[in-house]
C-alpha cells in the first residue's frame, strides 16, 4: 500500500456540477491550511491564499477553469534569509479534456510563445481546486528574494598578495607541471 501525497489545500470540485454558462466556486484558505501550503512550498509563511474560479463546459467533452489567485506570503531572503513579504496575483485559464481527445505529444518539442497550452487530461470525476490555487501560487513565487538593501558579496579569500585576481584555472597549471 502506498500512502497518499499529502495535500495541503483541497477543494474537490465534481465535473457532474458544471452548469452551462459556468459554475463560480470561490474560497479562502483556513489558517492551517495556510500553514500546511508554506510547509509544502517550502517557504516561511503564507499569510492568506484564496480563488475565484468559473468552471465552463469545453467543446462537448471537456472542461475549462478560469480565475484569478491571490496569496500574501514570506520568503526568505537568498542573502540575509531574513523574510521577504510577497504579494502574489495569478491568473489561471486551464482546458481539460478526456486522455483520449488529447493529441499525443511528439518527439521533437516546438516551443511557441503565442500558442494556447495543450489540454490538461480529465483524471476522475473531479478536479482540485485547492490543488490548482497551491500550484499557481508557487508559479507566482519569486525565485530568488531578496530583502530591500540586500546585496551579494562573493567570499573571495585573501591569500596576502597583491597579485591581480588570477584565474580561478592558475592553480590548476602549477599541478600540470608536476606529472611524473
């Protein structure tokens, strides 16, 4: 038996509740919940998280999820690790459509910037609202945060000459020289 990833917000949203002109479904992440999507995220905190999505029939068969995420979270700094406050807005716009509609995918991957994603595949009898809102919100992380004022300085070690920096390979020639 294997266990089941844990999922730190889960809003299950059944394909069978989809009204013709689209469902809203909006919500707010509990405090715990919160918590539990820093730990998964691996990031100090997240204050608040919360969706606004319209989920709307796709072509006869599939489906489509529109909306908007919002998050406020804390970073640590890649310089000091002190925390970084960060307002994250999303926009979300996914089709899903049963495996068998979807065209496989070729070897050779062409990249087009203005192209719409592929479809998402339909798993099941619902999709994870709270499952989409955690992955847009680590989407909208910033990579590399840093503090107001933070800067990186490289640790170069003073070896007492006052050479030029040498190229980081000079050591490197003085062992060439000592082959047997």
């Amino acid at each position: 038996m294997t266990a089941k990833a844990h999922i730190p917000l889960s809003r299950p949203f059944a394909w069978n509740r989809v009204q013709p002109r689209g469902t809203p479904v909006a919500f707010t992440a509990s405090p715990s919940e919160c918590e539990a999507m820093a730990e998964a995220l691996g990031i100090l905190k997240v204050a608040s998280a919360s969706a606004e999505f319209v989920v709307s029939p796709f072509r006869k068969t599939g489906f489509k999820v529109t909306g908007e995420v919002w998050a406020e979270v804390e970073q640590a700094c890649v310089v000091t690790l002190e925390p970084v406050p960060e307002s994250i807005h999303e926009m979300i716009d996914l089709r899903f459509l049963p495996e068998s509609e979807i065209e496989p995918v070729d070897d050779e991957i062409e990249v087009a910037v203005d192209a719409e994603d592929p479809p998402e595949p339909i798993l099941g009898t619902t999709v994870d609202l709270g499952v989409l809102t955690t992955e847009f919100v680590a989407v909208g992380l910033d990579p590399y945060p840093r503090a107001p004022g933070a800067e990186f300085t490289p640790f170069i070690e003073d070896d007492g000459s006052e050479d030029e920096a040498q190229s980081p390979f000079a050591s490197l020639s003085s062992l060439k020289d000592k082959r047997p």
